[in-house]
C-alpha cells in the first residue's frame, strides 16, 4: 500500500472521529480531513435520548472533541459540510455547506462514516410537536418541548430509541404511551419472554406499553393532537415521537462507484468496490469473514472498533476485520445488554426470566454459545461476554453457568 498524503473522512461520529484519532495515534503525519453534515463539534449520540433529554448532561458532556482537540489531532474540521457527490476516478468528492457553498475536495483515501438518518415516513404529516431522535439539533428540539409541553407524550416504536425516549419522558413526570406494532418491545432484537420484565418495568413507572398496534396516522390541525391507531383508537397527544429506526446516509453516493445495498458494502477489510475508499460505522455493511455474509450493526461499540481498526489498515497494517456486536440499552435506571447473536437455534435464561425483575439468557447456534442478554445483571453478563469470542461449547457453557431452575428456555 503506497504512503497516503491526504485521509478525508466523511461524518463525525463515533466511527469517524475514532479514525482520525487512531491514524494520528499510530503516526500519520499528511493531511486529515473531516467532512460533517452537523453543524456542532463531533458529539456522542447514545446519550441523546438518555442523559441529555433528562438534564444530567449537557451539550459540553456529550462533545467527542473540544476545539482544543481538534487543534491537537490537526485535522481540518470542516462542519456544517455535506458530501453531495463522489467521484472515485478523480479521487475528489464535491461537498457544499451554508457558509461556503459548492467545492471539491481531493483525496488519497477517503472514509467513509456517514451513519445513519432517522426515518420519518411521508404517511406522517410534519405537524408541530412531532420529532424524531437522530442528531443533537433533534435531541435540542426534543427536550425543549418536553419541559414546555405538559400533555401526553406517544412514542411510535417500542425499539432501542423508543424505550429510552419513553423513560426519559417519564423521568421528567410526564404522561407516556408506547405504540408498537410487533407483540413485545425490541420486538425485531428479543423474543416475548426476553421482553417481559422490561415491558414490566416500563408500567412499573407509569408508561403504558400497547404492543401489536399499528399506527394509521396523526391527527392535529397544525399542531398535533392524537395519534390514530389502525383499530379506530384515537390517543391524545401533545408530544408524538417517532422511534422508527434508521435509515444508511448514501443516497448522495448512487451513480458512484460504490456499491449501495442496505448501507455501503465492503470486504472483510472495510474496502468498498471504489478504489481507495472505505466504510465504517453504521452505514457499512461489511463482509464477515467467517460466515460470508454482509452484515451491518448499528452498535456504537462496533463504529468505535471500525474505526480503530481502519486506521491500522490504512498505516499498512490490513487484516480482516471480525466483530461480536454489543449493544445496551439503559431504561428506568436498568440496563439491557446483548452481546452476539440475539437469537438462534436455541435461547434459554440461566438466572431469573421472563417473570422476574432481570435475567441472564444465552444463545446457542450449532454446538456453541452464540450470545448472551441480560437485563439489570451486569457482572454475570460480563463474565459471560468474555467468553464468546472463543465460541465455547454450549453445554460447558449451560452446565457453568447457574442454570435457571426450571431450566426454561425462551
């Protein structure tokens, strides 16, 4: 690999920032660049819809870097930036911003870490009151109306951003109900025994949980007022937040040599079909070199991780990049944790269950332990956790491990 000059970066997440900073940890001297859509300094995104809607952080708490950093790392932020296009034969990619308009910027090696945007369905008029939760300007927005409006809070979504929103909204003493078309909450991650006691915890605190109810639309003239639901009910609503997933930011990538699928595909080394740029984050949907499957987590762990290790790879160092996804969830002051796969041939709790206050569960595909989850039950999850890489037997596993009493499976 000949010695690059110039590294542009594409977005200031997690991923990105976690590159630029392990590139100049591990002795790059040229030129770093980092393009962002958001306007702020680079910021961390999971406490958006925890700590920063209730008031323990503020803005200053969540930044990934100051402006002293910045000037330390000597990357040339450019905020306030978007990539409109890209064009790989002439390694330049066309940016435009507010203050600056139209330019190009050239490139040896560019990244690519543009995450995700939350989705907002057309079916959803764009009344007053009605957020979603995707960036800092969203999560400003948000908790600004949550202190000024005192009515019912709907939350559309029983998934990560919707669970979290809800408890944060209860934290603040307001009226909450979730909508979720799926029978349990995280109802596309966990089974409806995993999902109990956290359904529990949710009405434990006052928030109404209506599951395998699909929304029909949103009434309010101007301003919201109801959220229709498919069966005729109408529930009040002065605050509607729509916890809807995301969607990867590549539509500024099509008709480029990138191939797009869901999110921007790349090899087991995080190397698009483009020559000299890659993807990492949210939005890449890298091959697994041991299943040979794409595949694309939006984990803020794995971004960090990507980062990191793209930085090597770009000082000369490639190797395949290998995951076990992590992912957690704090709600109500209890914290969900997954680590590997959340479903497979076989899932069974090995302390506490779907009747208790927490649990510890594992997962088994084939003869070996695929994942663990657990809720409200951190150092026997750890413990566990460091045991998956190695992909131990299930039954050395089962038989260590406190088997649940009635040794339920989920």
């Amino acid at each position: 690999m000949t010695v690059a000059k110039r590294i542009v970066v594409v977005g200031g997440g997690v991923a990105g920032t976690r590159a630029v900073e392990a590139l100049r940890a591990g002795g790059f001297e040229g030129d770093l660049t980092m393009v962002d859509a958001g306007a702020d300094l680079p910021y961390d995104r999971p406490p958006l819809s925890k700590e920063f809607l209730t008031g323990v952080f503020d803005e200053d708490e969540i930044r990934l870097w100051s402006a002293e950093r910045v000037a330390e790392l000597g990357v040339g932020l450019r905020p306030g930036t978007r990539a409109v296009r890209l064009d790989a034969a002439r390694r330049r990619l066309s940016v435009r911003s507010a203050a600056d308009g139209a330019d190009e910027v050239e490139y040896d090696r560019l990244v690519l870490a543009t995450g995700v945007v939350a989705r907002r369905p057309a079916a959803f008029p764009a009344l007053d009151g009605v957020h979603v939760l995707g960036s800092l300007p969203d999560a400003r927005a948000l908790r600004s109306r949550l202190r000024a409006t005192p009515g019912p809070v709907v939350v559309v979504g029983g998934g990560f951003i919707g669970g979290e929103v809800a408890a944060a909204a209860a934290t603040l003493g307001l009226d909450v109900t979730i909508v979720e078309a799926g029978g349990n909450l995280l109802s596309t991650v966990l089974t409806a025994d995993l999902a109990a006691p956290l359904e529990h915890l949710h009405a434990s605190t006052g928030v109404r949980v209506l599951r395998g109810r699909a929304v029909a639309g949103l009434h309010g003239a101007g301003r919201v007022e109801g959220v229709d639901l498919a069966d005729g009910t109408r529930l009040p609503a002065a605050v509607v937040v729509l916890g809807l997933g995301g969607a990867p930011d590549t539509g500024w990538l099509h008709g480029s040599a990138v191939t797009l699928g869901d999110g921007i595909e790349t090899d087991d080394c995080l190397r698009t079909t483009a020559d000299e740029v890659y993807a990492i984050g949210d939005a890449a949907r890298w091959r697994d070199s041991a299943t040979g499957r794409h595949v694309r987590h939006q984990h803020w762990t794995s971004a960090g991780r990507q980062g990191g290790h793209l930085a090597r790879t770009l000082l000369g160092t490639a190797a395949p990049y290998r995951d076990v996804p992590y992912v957690w969830s704090d709600q109500h002051g209890v914290q969900l944790q997954i680590a590997g796969a959340a479903d497979g041939d076989e899932v069974r709790f090995v302390d506490g269950g779907p009747g208790a206050d927490g649990y510890v569960a594992v997962v088994r595909r084939g003869a070996h332990l695929a994942g663990v989850i657990a809720l409200d039950r951190r150092r026997a999850f750890l413990k566990l956790r460091r045991t998956l890489a190695g992909s131990p037997l299930w039954d050395s596993v089962v038989a260590t491990a406190n088997p649940h009493p009635q040794g339920a499976t989920v």
